[in-house]
C-alpha cells in the first residue's frame, strides 16, 4: 500500500520575496496563523502558485519558526482582484504580516479573510469591508473595545462626544479637541449601520487611530497605493 501524503492545510500567500539561488521566502495565512517557509525550486510550477489570492492547500514541514514548504497545490480559483480592489487586498496583507503574530492559531480570522477576499472581486463597496476586517482583526488579537459603553460601562450617548483611550476604550469628553467622535457615529458603527451619516468616515479614523499604536511608527506601504493618481 503507497504511503498517504502528508496532510497539508488552507492556506494564502501574503508575501513573497527571493531567497537565495532559486528559492523564495513566502508569508502565508492558514488556520494555524501567520508562518513563514522556504519554498524551493520557485522558478518552477510552485512558483506560479505562490502569489496573493490563491486559495492553496500547503504541507508545511519544520519545527522551528522558519518552515519549509513540502507541497503546494490549488485549492479552488483564484480570486481576480484590480484596482483599488487589488490596493485593499495588498492592504490586507500587509496588515496581517505587520500585526499577526507568527504560528498564533486563528481560524475565524482566516475565514474571514477568504470571505473579504471573495467580496472585493464581486465589488461590493470597500470601506465597510475594510472596516469590518480591521475590528475583526483587532478583536482576534485582543485589542477589540466596546462601540456601545465607555470605559466606565456607560451607555454611549447620541449627543456626546468621545475619545479613543486605545488601552481601555472610549471616553466621554466635554471639551472640543482634535480627532473626536460623534456618539451617534460610534453606535452607528455598532450596528454596522454604514448608511448612518458620517459613520463611515468616522470608522475609519477610529481604526487608524487604534491601529497605530500596534503598527509602531512604520507606516503601511499599501496605504501609499491609494493616493497615486
């Protein structure tokens, strides 16, 4: 009887980047987390496999952080992803590599991520989808916060105004400052009610303002995408 193949996992190539005479070093995204390998001979076959949006199945071998990629194969049709779709798939990615900490398991993170993938190539609106994937992010890691309380447990109200304490979470304030938010744009985005004035725009200085203090003081290369003509 022929041995069975080593059981490989689902898995997304983030990132890929030349490593020694005909190799490459790739990031991917699998249930298990972030890992990294050497996938060799990536002039080959395997090399056409290894680029963003496609869904693969990869055996990965090594028990040290660094693994190496036994095999690779199609697990489904790629997603086909332009424009400014394609700049927030690459923003995806590169969130993922800069804040998912290696071999961390997070399988709905993962899914989430395929699903995200899957509504940008059928072009639905972008924001509510980056929105959604960077506070899906940030709760899976732990840094999540309530939308519907402040840090004291109080009700959000309509009329009041908060600031993001990224360490605790929202705080009512009563004397105008910069990068404050509405409270009904706040509960607005806790029912991910984006038709809600202003809610979409607020999500998205809320996510940069609880997002930069875990990216460091390294911006994100995607974001530069969106703003050439």
């Amino acid at each position: 009887m022929s041995a069975q193949p080593p059981p490989g996992q689902p898995a997304y190539v983030l990132h890929s980047r030349a490593y020694r005479e005909n190799s490459a070093l790739v990031d991917f995204i699998t249930p298990q987390g972030r890992l990294r390998a050497v996938l060799r001979n990536a002039r080959g076959k395997a090399g056409t496999l290894a680029r963003p949006f496609v869904p693969l199945e990869v055996e990965f071998r090594g028990r040290s952080e660094l693994k190496n990629v036994g095999r690779m194969e199609s697990a489904g049709v790629a997603v086909w992803l332009s424009g400014d779709a394609l700049f927030s798939g690459l923003y995806l990615n590169e969130l993922l590599i800069r804040l998912l900490p290696a071999e961390d398991p997070h399988p709905a993170l993962f899914e989430h991520y395929a699903l995200t993938l899957l509504a940008l190539a059928e072009g639905r609106p972008l924001e509510p989808l980056l929105r959604s994937f960077e506070w899906r992010l940030l709760d899976d890691l732990g840094y999540g916060f309530a939308l519907n309380v402040d840090i004291h447990g109080e009700p959000l109200a309509a009329d009041g105004m908060y600031r993001l304490q990224v360490d605790a979470g929202l705080e009512r304030v009563y004397l105008l400052q910069p990068g404050l938010f509405q409270g009904r744009e706040l509960l607005a985005m806790a029912e991910a009610d984006w038709s809600a004035v202003g809610a979409l725009s607020a999500a998205k200085r809320l996510m940069r303002q609880a997002l930069a203090v875990h990216l460091g003081g390294k911006p994100l290369v995607s974001r530069e995408l969106f703003r050439k003509p």
